[in-house]
C-alpha cells in the first residue's frame, strides 16, 4: 500500500468518525431542546405530546387550590391556555404574576410538572415579553438597553 493510499484511508475513516460525531450530538440536543412559547403561538401540533415551556401572566379569578392540586390559566392577551399542576407553587404565585410552566398538553389542558414565578417580567425571557409588549399586556418596566 503506497503513502498515497494510507493518507485516503485515513482521510475517509476520519471523516466517517466525524460524521458520526456529529449526527450523535445533533441528535441528542434534538431530543433536549424544550422551547418557549406564550398561550396565543401554541398550536394543534404541539399538543401532540410536545414538551414545552409555557410562558404568560396568570389570569384573574382563574386559580383554583385543592391541597397539591393547583388549576390555573395562562394569557398573554391574545390567547389563554388551561394549566393543571400538581405539586407546591411557589411563594411568588399569584393572579396577575408572570409564570413559566413546563410541561405536556394532555388533550387542551397543559400538565405542568414545574412552575417558576417571576419576582416582576424584568426577569421574563425576551421572547414573551416581547410578545406581551405587543399585545398591549405587559406589566414590567421598560429595559434601559
């Protein structure tokens, strides 16, 4: 085998093993990834057992306590979601107050297995509350960027 050819092999079983690299990677950050949404850009097709992050302002009157139990809802202005979750919400839960969920959709419902409450929406991700900027909702005070 010449000189010529070893460098081809290599070359190839390199670039095989890269590739390979690659593809395990991109699929496991794939498989990861958990992405952020407000109640009015969920569709039909993320309530097809999607895990998501579910960002917005809890509805007045809308929170309902049984022990554990907690039911509430989600707006954003233009759209409004159900929650149901089970566990202790946080010291900072309240009407009005900016929540992020995580969870699945069990048919129109979203089955949230943890809830974060934002002190006030400074803390907010950009992306909702640029959302809830635009829908005239937004209860923070302007950034200073």
């Amino acid at each position: 085998m010449t000189g010529k050819t070893r460098r081809l092999i290599l070359v190839v079983f390199s670039g095989l093993i890269l590739g390979l690299a690659g593809y395990l990677v991109l699929n496991a950050l794939n498989s990861n990834i958990m992405l952020f949404y407000s109640p009015s850009e969920i569709t039909d097709a993320q309530k097809q057992g999607q895990r998501l992050r579910l960002g917005g302002l809890v509805e007045e009157g809308s929170v309902s306590i049984d022990g554990l139990q907690a039911r509430f809802a989600l707006g954003d202005g233009a759209g409004i979601t159900r929650v149901s979750y089970e566990g202790a919400l946080p010291d900072l839960f309240r009407e009005g107050q900016g929540v992020v969920a995580q969870g699945v959709f069990e048919g129109d419902i979203f089955k949230a297995d943890s809830v974060l409450a934002k002190h006030d929406e400074n803390y907010m991700p950009r992306e909702i509350a640029d959302s809830l900027k635009e829908k005239g909702v937004w209860q923070g005070k302007e950034s200073a960027q």
